[in-house]
C-alpha cells in the first residue's frame, strides 16, 4: 500500500493518559498496520481543553458522593478543538456490550472516536451532548476507559483487510459464527507424552474441516452453551458431526430443527492451508 492512500479505518483516542495508549497502540499487529498506512490511530489529552492552570479535568459531584466527575467543559473544549471523527463513543459500563457483531460494525465505518472516562463518571452532558452512543466491554468496573478502548481498538482494526496478513485468520475465530474456536496444535506432534489427534496429520482436509467443526461445537456446548441456545441449539447434521467424533451431546439435541449440513469446500481448505 502506497502512503498517498488514505488508510481504511481512522480511530481517535481521547483520555487523559494519552502516552500509555499510544505506547500499546504502536507495538505489534497494530503497530505495523499503522506503518503501512492501513490504519490510522490518534491519541489525545483530554487535558487539552482545560483553560486552567492546572489543567484541571474532574470536579466533586453534585448532590455530594464519593470520588470525582470529568467536567463537561473540558472536554467539549477538547472535542471542539480537535474535531475527532464522529461517531463518539464513550467507554462506560453502562454502555451498549462490545462483541464480535459490533466490532464487525465498527470495522464496516469510515472512523469513529472512542472517549475514555475516568474517576468517578462522566459529567451526563457530555453523553447527551457530544456522544454517539456508549460501549462497554462487560459487567465490571475499571478505573479508567484506557484498557477498555484498547480491547475496541485491536478487535476492530484485527477485521480491517491486510492488518492480520493472511485474509483467513479471523474467518474461523471464536464467535465469527456464533461458536467458540477449535482447539490448535503446533509442532512437535507428541510434547510432554501429550499427542495431537491423528486427524490433523492425516492429509485429509475435509476430515480436518469436520474435525475442527465438531470441537468447535463441543467446546462452545461445554464452556458456552448460552451461545449455543442463541443460535438456536444445534442441527440433526451437528449431532450427527459430534456422535461421529466421540463427543458427549446437549440435552436439548433432539428438539431442535435441522440445519444445513456442514460441507467443507475442500478446495479452499487446501488452499488456505498451503498459505
């Protein structure tokens, strides 16, 4: 990619510890996918906009209380100088559950900026006012938006074109398709008196492609099954898939209706493997 091309995705930070952003942001995948223009990842004080001497950004909450609030006035002074790209999100408890469905959102966007909280809460004018929406990324509190942005940040540019080098690598992650990832295994194949299943050396790629199906399906029904019961049980054809491998059953498999049958393009398979 040449550097006159616009980069695919644009992020903007806002927080008030940019440098610790920044210094994760520049490392590794996204690192790299910076320097080869096909991201673009801002990071800014929200101190910026404090006229103060002392830069001040929190004030006591009204109504007294605990901890401290991020005023509004810097921060839309912050937002009015820099002109981050819209939408503005803030990262908040409260906020809408980040996952794969909305990472796969933000990825489909031109840009968008996420505002990292801090102390006690946010002033609400400034939800109201300045912000898109919220997000969050689960039920538990930090002290701070800076690690949660970082989670948004690497989950959506990881589904930018290019910023993960082989195309393939996030079609079969965990929750691309509702289920949990397969297990993986690398070389040596006996490690420990531990030895990988016979079928990833097998040579067969549609053997492989069912294998790794079937895991995948076991290990979602084992450690999620909330998934499972999303996607509304499993398929004659996945019972069939799991009996065949050996794996134990959800008690609610015979009540549900069939699904297509899982028929792995071989073809593709090898291809992708041969990469």
């Amino acid at each position: 990619m040449s550097g006159s091309d616009a980069p695919r995705l644009r992020i903007s930070l806002l927080s008030i510890f940019p440098a610790v952003l920044s210094h994760y942001l520049d490392e590794s995948v996204l690192g790299r996918a910076q320097k080869h223009g096909l991201i673009e990842i801002s990071c800014h004080d929200l101190r910026e906009g404090a006229d103060d001497a002392r830069r001040s950004v929190d004030d006591a909450p009204f109504g007294g209380g605990a901890g401290m609030v991020l005023s509004p006035e810097p921060v839309f002074n912050a937002v009015d100088r820099l002109s981050p790209p819209r939408p503005i999100y803030l990262m908040s408890a409260s906020g809408r559950r980040f996952d794969q469905r909305l990472a796969e959102e933000l990825a489909a966007g031109a840009a968008f900026t996420l505002l990292c909280g801090r102390y006690e809460g946010v002033d609400q004018r400034v939800v109201d006012e300045l912000c898109e929406g919220e997000i969050s990324i689960g039920d538990y509190v930090l002290a701070g938006g800076e690690l949660a942005a970082l989670v948004v940040c690497e989950t959506v540019c990881r589904l930018i074109p290019g910023v993960l080098g082989n195309e393939d690598s996030t079609g079969e992650e965990s929750f691309t398709d509702g289920l949990l990832e397969y297990p993986q295994y690398t070389r040596p194949a006996e490690f420990h008196h531990m030895v990988i299943p016979e079928v990833l050396r097998s040579g067969d790629h549609a053997k492989v492609a069912a294998w790794r199906r079937a895991a995948s399906l076991a290990r979602t029904i084992e450690r999620r099954p909330d998934l499972i019961a999303a996607r509304g049980g499993v398929s004659d054809a996945e019972v069939q898939l799991l009996v065949q491998h050996g794996y134990p059953l959800p008690a609610s498999a015979a009540a549900v209706e069939p699904a297509p049958e899982f028929s792995p393009d071989a073809a593709s398979i090898e291809e992708r493997d041969q990469q």
